[in-house]
C-alpha cells in the first residue's frame, strides 16, 4: 500500500515537472541481468549464435563446467545485456586467464562493454587493467605454462552508466605466492564519452600458437537511479552548412559533452575554428550548440625512387596536417624496358616510408634500387589473378612488405602470371607457408596455364617452406615451351592441410649459365641448356669451330640460340659472365667442337683443350683428373685434328668485315680494334693489322 502510494505521489511530480526525469523502476531498485556459475550452473543454452543473454563467437562448454575458448587462432565469445538508462552495473566475475601459448604477443582478456578491459599475459608474467584505453600494468600476475584450471582472476566492478565512470574496481588472483594477481581502483575513472556497457566479452590475442582461457561464472546486477535526463545537439557547421551532428538521449542533466577539436566526416577531416566553446552542458529541457568548423589544410608528402640517376617512380599523397601517413613501395619497377630492384630485404622497415604529425610539404629519396639483369617480369600478390580457389581471410599483414601487404592463398588454390613467352626461367617467390610436411609430400607446386585454363604440372616444388616467423625467397627453374601456345605460370597451392600461402611478391628472370673468360680473352663453354647466342652480354661473341688444320682452327660467328650441349668458343675482355639461356636451340651440324656437359673422362692423348688462347693436345696424362674434362666446358677430338698437329691457332672466316687471317704474334704496323679505332698500346685480344686479323697474346 505504501509503496503504491509513493508510485503515484512520483507520477504526479512528474506530471507537473517538478522532477525532470522518470525512471523504468523505482530508484535503488536491484535487478539481476545475468548470472551463471554462481547459484544457475551452465548449460549449452548458454551458447548460441544469436540473441540477448546467449554467447555467440567460439565458445563451447567443456568437461570444465564452463564456457571455454582455445584453438590456433585467436579466439572470442561475446554476450549482449539489455541494461536499462543511467543505471548503476555490478559486474563480478571469475575468470580462468589460461595462457597465452607461450608466446609473448599473445594475451587473454576479459572485456566489460568496450572500454574496460583485464589482460593476462602468462610468458611475460604480467597482468593489465585498460581503462579508456589507459593501460595499468600489474607485475608478478601470472605463473608461467599455468594449468589451465588454475589460474583465476576474481572481478569486482561498479559502473555508474549515467556518469560514464567505474567508481569501483578489485581485482585477486588464486594463485597465491609471488604470483598473485591484484588490483584496486584508487578514485572513480572516466570510460569516456563513446562508453557502451550492453557486451561482456572474453576471449583471445593470437599471433601465434594457441593461447586459451574460460569464464568460471559472471553475475550483473543493475540498481536504478533517480536521474533528471535531457537531450542534447551539437551541430558542427562549415559555412552554415551542418557537416556533423552528434547528439544523446535520455543524458543526465549537467552531463559535460566535449566539443570534438577535429573529426573525420564524409572522407574530410574539419577542425574547429578558433574561439568556439570547448564543450557543452546538458540543462534540463535539452540543449543545442552549434560549432564553426573549417576542413583542416593538407600538404603533399612525395616519395621518389631512384637507381642512381634514374628517376623510376614518384608516389604522392596529399596529408591532412598533423596526420601522420606511409607511403608504401614496391620492392621492383620497370623503366625503359628493364627491371630495378630494391636491396631491402623483407623485415621492418621494407617498402615503406612513414611521414609524422605533417605541417609541412614533404619529399623523401628512395635510392636503394639498382638494375636487375635479366628480369623479364614482377608482380605483388595482389596483382596476380586468381585461378581457382580463393584467397583466404586476411591477416594481420606487416607493413614491411612490398607494397605494404600480403595476400593469403588458400589450400588447394592457385594464382596465375600474365602471358609469358617460351623460354627457359628462374621463377623467385618471396613467401611463407604456415604448414608444410617438408618431405615433398606437400607444398607449392609451379604449373603452366595455357590460354585455354588446362594445367600441365611442370613437376617442381617448394615443400617444407618454414612456418611462421619471417618469409624466405625460393626459387626454381622452368620450361615455357615453344610449341605456339601462350603460357601463363602458375602458383598452387596444394597442400595437404587448411594451410595458407602467405605470398609478398614473385619475379622471373632469364636463366643463365655461368662463364668464366681468362686473360687470353677466349674461354670455352658447354651447357644442358639451349644457350641464346643472339643476347650475349656486351663485348662478348660466341664461336664454333668450321674446320681444323695442322695449324689453325677456323672459327665462325654464331649468333643465334643454339641446342643443348653445344660447345663453344667465348671472345671478350677477361672476367665472369652470365650467358643468357634459351628454351631451345639450332643444332650446329658443321661444329666440330664437343660439349662436356657433365665432367666427361677421356683417353690420354684422345682430345685438344684450350689453353692461353689455343688448342693443346692433352697428351703424358697420368691421373684420371689430368683426362677429365671439366663440366661447362668444351673440347676438340683428336679425331677430328690432322695426326701431326700439336697445338693450334685461331683462323676466323669470313665476317661481316670481309677480314680472314691466322692468328699470330705480331710486333710492327698499325693496329687498330674491331670498330676501327687506332690503339697505340695494344693488349691481348683481336686486332686489325694491315688489313688483317690477329690475336695479342
């Protein structure tokens, strides 16, 4: 009867406006929102994906009594509470931190509403309490590779919804000893303005393994309060034109609402001009205020590459001032036709450059890059198509990598290149896989794509690629054939398990075989490849041999890509060299030059070598290692050699020049090099001696 009778004395105050604000229940009326673990035990009721009052995500009841979250991977469970307005939450709670899988960048937590938060770290053996996103460390908190049923933080928390403040907070651990978990809150705190209080959530931080933890019981209890309440506007105006309105319901009166001092809207950035109010009160009746803004000025920030003096790219963004931003790069760019690379390696701080608190406009060089011979294509992940399958989720991708990112390739999916042409190459894929057998089993296989969609598995792979940590650069080498089709290559993704490819870039470049030309200025080669003749690097030129006499072998230019095998004779200034390959080649029928493609053993006396610029006859030879011809090298037969010859001259026929002379020593007239240029002081190599060829030797 009396409480019936203060309801309606209450209803009859509010009718006349003299109280500002009504309440859904009595003020000081306790309600209890949610409770389990404590007097109502758990049950798969609990566990639902949708709904008030049930917890979605990946919760599941274990043998434990309780909700539980682990697995690789990180790992939530949320449930949403219906409280009313400007009520007063008791939150306690009992939670198992678990661990963290013994990594440290991995934590546990349990989260009221969004902005506070309790964090366990086990390796690092501390514990957090985030208020606002104010961190409040708590040392000795946690017992390293803790049982999983033994670690438990008890929580106690008061939250006033109509001041948006925690004015009571204790946290304890069980562990007891060294190791013992505590905290209390010394004054009431701000949860700030956006605070939410509808989520209780607990879950995971996972970069790595698989940390884990459980939510013993939880209870909230709401207590109303007798709050006058208005509503407030802000309109935040440029020109007189409104770009942003933010405003409250049902706001206890003398509530202070800060003015935003600089706000995103509608892709802009505005700031507030200067001699506006810095924040608003609540007054009963409601309140407006309208705010002056102006969109804040922005400045270019330009990034160059450059390989030296060549200028390869200029990347611009405009920037908002005191924004901060980075520009991201790739590791390679084409210019004029050829490919330059960035000497950066795949760790911090890689392909990017990162601009601070910009006031100004900005420039910064780049000049790591310097040119990559015999690269004919590049391409970032993201830039490559997807053939079949699908790129996975992303993750949390590192900015340190070309262009500031990574994609996932799913198991069994593959991504394919642009049309490459016949040849032979070395495919480089810079990558990490997260799971792979390492036996061959498994792995990332190269196929060809033809422009039908058909695959044809070119039988190479990369197994055992290392999980986690940083990516590696693997490469293989590969056919494109020239049968007439078009050929794209192929990255697949076939893995046995739901493993990711995590790929940065990839790059193909010409194959090339190695060659060494000595101070004579004539080297031989042989290769198991086709060689590509038609692209030798500068100042060098192939030959075969035509004819042998008793004194001299004839020599003619080849310019073409010739088959597999072939021995040739290699003219240039001394030095190491890279001879393009080719995907196949012309057979030389009047060659008379052998190719050892692997080390070959020969008889004594059966075979001439090159030697300080000619032939010798390998002749006396008492070891196995005197008659073995090297591999990559070439080798005339004595077969093929008048009997009474010991050593023979170089004679080259006829040439574009129309200029055909044996080779020899010479000391008087004039000399001139192959482009008709007078030379004073010769050294070793071919001259133009009174309208003949020679060799200096």
């Amino acid at each position: 009867m009396k409480k019936k009778l203060l309801n309606s004395m209450r209803a009859l105050l509010v009718a006349a406006g003299l109280c500002a604000g009504a309440t859904s229940a009595w003020a000081g009326e306790t309600t209890t929102l949610y409770e389990r673990g404590v007097s109502t035990d758990w049950s798969s009721a609990d566990i639902s994906t949708t709904g008030n009052y049930v917890w979605g995500g990946n919760a599941e009841i274990t043998t434990k009594g309780y909700p539980y979250v682990s697995g690789n991977g990180g790992r939530i469970s949320s449930m949403t509470l219906v409280p009313s307005n400007n009520v007063i939450l008791t939150v306690d709670a009992v939670w198992n931190t678990g661990g963290d899988g013994n990594n440290a960048t991995n934590y546990t937590y349990f989260r009221i509403g969004n902005n506070l938060e309790f964090q366990a770290h086990t390796t690092s053996q501390v514990g957090n309490v985030v208020i606002n996103g104010t961190s409040y460390v708590i040392t000795n908190a946690c017992k390293k590779d803790v049982n999983r049923t033994d670690d438990e933080w008890t929580i106690h928390a008061v939250i006033n919804t109509a001041s948006m403040e925690v004015t009571t907070l204790t946290l304890t651990g069980k562990n007891g000893g060294t190791k013992n978990a505590t905290y209390t809150l010394a004054a009431p705190a701000s949860l700030g303005e956006s605070a939410t209080f509808n989520t209780m959530t607990f879950g995971t931080h996972r970069e790595k393994y698989s940390p884990y933890c459980g939510l013993i019981s939880l209870s909230v209890m709401q207590e109303t309060q007798d709050i006058a309440t208005a509503n407030y506007t802000i309109n935040y105006k440029e020109g007189g034109v409104t770009v942003k309105t933010v405003s409250g319901t049902d706001v206890a009166v003398g509530t202070t609402i800060s003015v935003l001092s600089s706000f995103y809207e509608g892709g802009k950035k505005y700031i507030t001009d200067d001699g506006q109010v810095s924040s608003l009160t609540v007054a009963a009746g409601g309140s407006t205020l309208d705010v002056n803004v102006t969109e804040a000025p922005k400045y270019t920030c330009t990034v160059n590459l450059k390989a030296g003096d060549v200028l390869l790219a200029s990347i611009n963004e405009d920037v908002y001032s005191g924004e901060s931003t980075t520009i991201y790069y790739h590791k390679a760019y084409e210019k004029d036709g050829k490919w330059y690379f960035s000497n950066a390696n795949g760790s911090a701080p890689g392909y990017g450059v990162t601009f601070s608190d910009v006031v100004e406009a900005q420039n910064a060089d780049i000049t790591t890059f310097g040119l990559s011979n015999d690269v004919i294509y590049f391409a970032d992940a993201e830039d490559l198509t997807i053939g079949g399958g699908s790129w996975a989720a992303n993750g949390a991708y590192l900015n340190w990598r070309s262009n500031g990112m990574a994609k996932r390739l799913a198991a069994n999916s593959y991504i394919y290149t642009s049309t490459i042409a016949a040849g032979v190459y070395d495919v480089t894929l810079w990558a990490r896989n997260q799971r792979s057998a390492g036996d061959g089993t498994e792995g990332i296989a190269l196929y060809l794509r033809d422009g039908e969609g058909n695959l044809t598995d070119l039988g190479v792979s990369f197994p055992g690629w290392a999980r986690g940590g940083y990516e590696d650069a693997k490469t293989a080498t590969i056919t494109i054939p020239d049968d007439g089709k078009s050929y794209s290559i192929v990255i697949n993704n076939n893995t046995q398990y739901t493993s990711n490819l995590e790929l940065d870039y990839m790059f193909v470049k010409n194959t090339a075989v190695s060659a060494t030309i000595p101070s004579s200025g004539f080297g031989t080669i042989a290769s198991g490849y086709a060689l590509d003749c038609s692209k030798l690097p500068q100042g060098v030129k192939a030959y075969k041999v035509t004819a042998v006499t008793s004194e001299a072998v004839t020599l003619a230019e080849v310019t073409e890509a010739v088959a597999a095998g072939t021995g040739l004779i290699l003219n240039g200034a001394a030095g190491d060299y890279s001879i393009p390959v080719a995907a196949t080649g012309a057979t030389l029928s009047d060659n008379k030059l052998h190719g050892a493609v692997e080390a070959t053993l020969l008889a004594d006396g059966s075979f001439y070598i090159l030697q300080n610029g000619k032939f010798c006859k390998v002749s006396g030879a008492t070891t196995e290692a005197d008659r073995t011809m090297p591999a990559g090298k070439a080798y005339l037969l004595a077969t093929d050699v008048p009997a009474n010859a010991r050593s023979l001259n170089f004679e080259f026929g006829d040439e574009a020049t129309g200029i055909s002379a044996v080779a020899r020593e010479v000391n008087d007239g004039e000399y001139y090099n192959l482009q008709g240029q007078r030379v004073s002081a010769p050294k070793k190599g071919l001259y133009i001696v009174n309208g003949k060829k020679v060799v200096v030797k």
